[in-house]
C-alpha cells in the first residue's frame, strides 16, 4: 500500500491544565515553521478569550509543524467532556494521537473520556508524561497508571506497546530518560518519536475523490467553511464536486476556496490530496458528517456519530425592569438569530422554539458548555435570562431515565468524610477509595447529573478550594423518584426599587448571606442574598437612615458591613430555583424571581398549596 511519507496527522489529548497547548508552542517555536522574527503568544493555541481566561480548550484547533522535510499537522482536542461531539470527529481525521499526561496528578477522567474514543478507532498512542520537573513528580507510578487505564479501556496488544517520551513543555526540554537530569533543551525526542511510531496516510490520490467534514467555521466574508480530511483523491479550486447530504440527498457545487494549514495561519492553496487536512468552502448548508465526492462516483463515508445532549435550560429574551439599558442586542429576533447562527458551528447544540416568541429551550453536553455560551453571548452584547439547568429524561426499554456521571474526586484526607455525607445525600453511590502517601485520597462515585447541578460550589468551600473534582457522562439509569435536589435555602428578595444602602445591608445581613454591594441599582424581585433558612424573605434593601438635625447625615459612611458575595456566572445558574432566572447583560448577572411583584408572588405561593392540598 502506498503511503505519503510528507504527512503525520495525530490529535493530542491531555485533562486540563496538564500542559498540552504549552507543548504544541514548544514544539512550533523549535521546528522548522516559523521564522525567527514571528512571535508566539502563549497559550497560542487557545484562540478563544474565554479559553485563554479559563485554561481550557473548547474549540479544536489545526496547527502545522515542519519538521525536516515532513508536516506534521496536529489537532487540539477540548480536554473537557461537555466537548465530547468535538473529539470523536477529530479521531476520524487523525492516524494517531499524542496523550500528554501530568508527571504528578496523573491520569483524570476527561483524559479517560477522550482516550476511549481514540483507542475505539485504533488510533497509534504515544504517551508524553510532562511536568517532569514538576516538585513531587511520580513518573514511573504515572506510566503504571497510563497502562492500567489502556488496559481497562480495551487497548489491543500493538496499542498497549506505547512509546513513552518525557517532557518539561515550560522549559521546552525532552528526553527518553524519566530522570528529569538528563532532559535536554531539544524537542527532538518528541519528533522523532511521532514520525517513526504514527502511520503516514495511505496515498491513494489517483482513486475518486472522498472528504469528510468533521468540524464546522464561519467566515463573513466566504460564509460556512468545511474542515476535514481527504480520504480519497484530490480536490482543486473551481472542482464541480457532490455533497452527500446526512437525509440521503445530493447536491452539487463549485469549490471557490481551499485553505491549508500552515503553522497557527490557514493559508489559500490550490489543490490537496488524500491525507491532507484542509478547509473548503463555496457549499453553504453543509454539515458535519457529510461526504463531499466526485459527481461520477457517489460513495459517502459513514456517519459521524454526534453526542446527544443532556443538560437543558429556557433561554428568554430579557424582560426585567433594567432591560435594554446595557446591551446592544435585546429583542427577540436578535437573540433567535444568533442562537441559530451557533448551530452553525456547534453541532452538539440544540435550540427548540417554545409556545413563547421569546423565549427557546436550549440544549447542551453539560454545565460547561451552556456557561461558555452564555458567557460568550454577554461578551458580544447580549442581553437574556436563563432558567435552572434540567437535565434531559430519555425513555430507555420502556422506563423513564435520567443520566448519571462518573464522578472522581482527589482531596485532603481531612474532607474525605464531608464529602461522602454530601454527596451521598445527592444519591450518589460510592464506588472506590484509594488514599496515597502524601495524604491525599482519590474517591470515585456514580452520582446523577440532577444532584450535581450546583455541587461545585459546595465542593469548593467545603474542601477550602484544595480539592480537585471531575466528571463524565457515564450513562442512563431509571429515574430516581421523591428526590427534588435543589437549593434548601430561601432568597432574600427586594421589594422595592432603587439604589443599596449601606445602612439596608446592615440590617439584613443577618438574616443570611448578601450578593449585592452598597450603591447598586435594584428593583422589586430581584435577589439580592440568601436566606439562612429555607423560606424566601422579602427585605428592603434601599432603606436609608431617618436623619434629625441631631444626627449627621454622614454618620451612615462610618457602617461597617461584611463584604457581600459576589456569585459567578456560573455559580449564579446553579444557585437558582425553578421559579426563579438569572438575568444576563454584558456588565451585570442579577438573579430575579419569574415573578417581581411581591404582593403577586404571595398570591401565587397561596394558589399553589392551595391545588397541592385538594390532590
């Protein structure tokens, strides 16, 4: 079989923040890509604000590294599970993959999630434990670990036979040694490593043309862009080609533009053939999964398979008394249109109208990846509200069911126990405890995604922020029934308009926790704490002090308060209730209840028990 010995094409998988986008920096600043005057940013690779904020990669990314007289095009892949659509297509475009992995934390469960995938396809592993420098590096352990996890996930004979090469991605250093003194100045290791273990593409240039769109883009200018593999053939601006649709149908068109990858640019080229990585556009309702082919020969690929969602919430136009004052895009149509406009590139997304004009049920892998969305829309001046996360119920064998995930804790051994109570009282179940030398245990639970919606705020106080948690869709279980996870406190709710008072604060806080800072702008309904108990409480929070002539009216400046709690984006979607939504502008998140009227809200609180009585 002829092969392209020009070619490598591998994915890199590592969990988050084990270093995988410092190590393609190292290996583009010390191959033979750029010149010496290009400047690489750090963290080159994530492109994205919010990714570049977070430390984690959402979007797949192409990047091209020369190497002698070789490219090797590496995929990034998002290290985080709510991505997973994203993974398994890249494992279709790659003959290999780089699994980094940290020389002291090990292998984690995103790893894990994303590792299957490439093991199901066959893909060729080389293992690259970084940090090697890193104080109270295990490497040996970490390898030990690696080949238990190939093993548990079904790697066959050639794949558990991995190369391993050791890294100090932050050094730019490398070797075959796992003793961080004989690491060398030199990614080398690593290059060579990947030309001699990853297969080249099988060169079949001259059989008719077959390329699979595996990842979607937008450009204004030249509308939606394929990007993916050629498996067969070779393409060329101005190529009548067929595109075999997801339903069964055809359609022709014209390519108007090839682009290749070249270092972190996508540079226009003329023609590409089997084994390329490439981005096509001139086909405007392409989608993900879909074969482009020679007209005379018509054979699709088979399907990729796209992750189904099982996180929803309600998306609703922003109807709350500050509406409008801070985002440039408010009406409905606005916010239809660029919900829609994300389907174009998210493929693991879904928007479904409701009865309401304004408001769409929107559908996502998880928490994560509603959250960046969210997050993203605010940054481009969005205004909306959104409701709890629900997860999705899906009838399995005809029984109601609801997804459970496998979560994986490391933690100081003093917060074992308050752990296991809390997330027992989630209906998680226990299923493996190992503790280490260094005082540290390792817990795994099967838990429903229901009783983690909100827990990693919990998490993190109660461990003090020094444990470390993560989870992945593990599968559908029977609904547990009589269980309502939700938050058991009360809200302290305004119930009038206007500006904080020092002077209100004081004489709330004591009723529970305060998120609001003297100054800010409210109106009735909106939350503005948490009740240490389990009712709501209406409260006035812009009450100022009754001045005489014998008081000052300065005197209020010399109060003293706690410092209020400000709530994430994040922390504020899992904080609210059924009744209640988190009002999104790009400068402010304010929790409201669905109804602001207090006097409404008591009528409605009444109608309620009212109906619960009579069933």
């Amino acid at each position: 079989m002829k092969r392209r010995d020009d070619i490598r094409n591998i994915a890199i998988i590592a969990h988050v923040d084990h270093g995988k986008t410092t190590l393609v920096n190292e290996m583009l600043k010390q191959s033979d890509t750029l010149d010496e005057h290009t400047h690489i940013e750090d963290r080159a690779m994530d492109t994205n604000a919010i990714e570049r904020e977070r430390g984690i990669t959402i979007l797949s990314k192409n990047t091209a590294v020369k190497y002698g007289d070789r490219q090797i095009n590496i995929l990034d892949t998002p290290g985080h599970a709510d991505f997973g659509g994203e993974v398994e297509r890249i494992m279709r475009m790659v003959d290999g993959v780089l699994l980094v992995v940290d020389a002291f934390e090990g292998t984690m469960p995103q790893t894990r999630f994303v590792l299957k995938k490439a093991l199901e396809q066959h893909l060729t592993p080389i293992v690259v434990i970084n940090k090697i420098d890193r104080p109270g590096a295990r490497p040996s352990e970490v390898v030990d670990e690696v080949l238990d996890l190939f093993i548990a996930l079904g790697a066959d004979e050639d794949q558990l036979d991995f190369p391993i090469v050791y890294t100090s991605a932050l050094n730019g250093t490398s070797s075959y040694s796992a003793d961080p003194a004989d690491q060398k100045h030199t990614m080398k290791p690593l290059f060579d490593t990947i030309v001699k273990t990853i297969p080249a593409p099988v060169d079949n240039s001259e059989e008719p043309l077959q390329f699979q769109v595996a990842l979607l883009d937008y450009n204004d200018f030249v509308g939606r862009v394929g990007i993916g593999r050629i498996f067969r053939g070779k393409i060329k601006v101005g190529d009548n080609v067929t595109v075999m649709k997801l339903d069964g149908s055809t359609k022709n068109f014209r390519v108007t533009k090839l682009f290749g990858f070249f270092g972190l640019k996508r540079l226009e080229i003329n023609e590409a053939k089997a084994g390329d990585l490439i981005a096509v556009s001139g086909m405007e309702d392409i989608f993900v999964g879909e074969t482009v082919t020679d007209p005379a020969h018509q054979e699709a690929l088979p399907l990729l398979r796209i992750d189904e969602p099982t996180l929803q919430m309600t998306f609703r136009t922003n109807d709350s008394p500050f509406a409008g004052r801070e985002g440039k895009f408010v009406t409905s149509r606005q916010l239809e249109q660029r919900l829609k406009a994300e389907l174009h590139t998210d493929v693991s997304l879904r928007v479904d109208d409701t009865d309401d004009p304004g408001a769409w049920v929107v559908s996502g892998r998880g928490e994560l990846h509603l959250s960046i969305l969210i997050e993203t829309l605010r940054r481009e001046g969005y205004e909306l509200q959104a409701s709890r996360p629900e997860v999705i119920y899906k009838e399995v064998d005809g029984k109601l069911c609801e997804p459970f995930e496998s979560v994986q804790i490391d933690t100081p051994d003093e917060y074992t126990g308050s752990i296991i109570d809390s997330l027992s009282q989630r209906k998680a179940e226990m299923q493996n405890m190992e503790t280490t030398d260094n005082g540290q245990t390792r817990l795994t639970f099967l838990a429903p995604s229901r009783g983690l919606i909100g827990y990693s705020t919990d998490f993190l106080s109660m461990t003090r922020g020094y444990g470390i948690m993560n989870h992945t869709f593990s599968k559908y279980l029977p609904v547990i029934k009589k269980w309502n996870p939700g938050r058991r406190n009360g809200a302290l709710v305004s119930i009038n308009s206007g500006k904080v008072t020092t002077y209100a604060i004081m004489g709330v806080e004591h009723r529970g926790t305060v998120f609001v800072d003297p100054g800010l702008d409210v109106y009735e309904g909106m939350i503005v704490g948490q009740n240490s108990r389990e009712n709501d409480i209406s409260v006035n929070i812009t009450r100022g002090k009754n001045l005489t002539n014998v008081r000052a009216a300065g005197s209020d400046d010399m109060a003293k308060i706690k410092t209020p709690t400000h709530l994430t984006l994040e922390e504020s979607l899992e904080f609210i209730n059924e009744d209640e939504y988190c009002e999104i502008t790009p400068k402010h998140v304010r929790l409201r209840k669905q109804i602001l009227s207090t006097n409404e809200r008591e009528k409605d609180a009444k109608r309620r028990k009212t109906s619960a009585k009579k069933k």
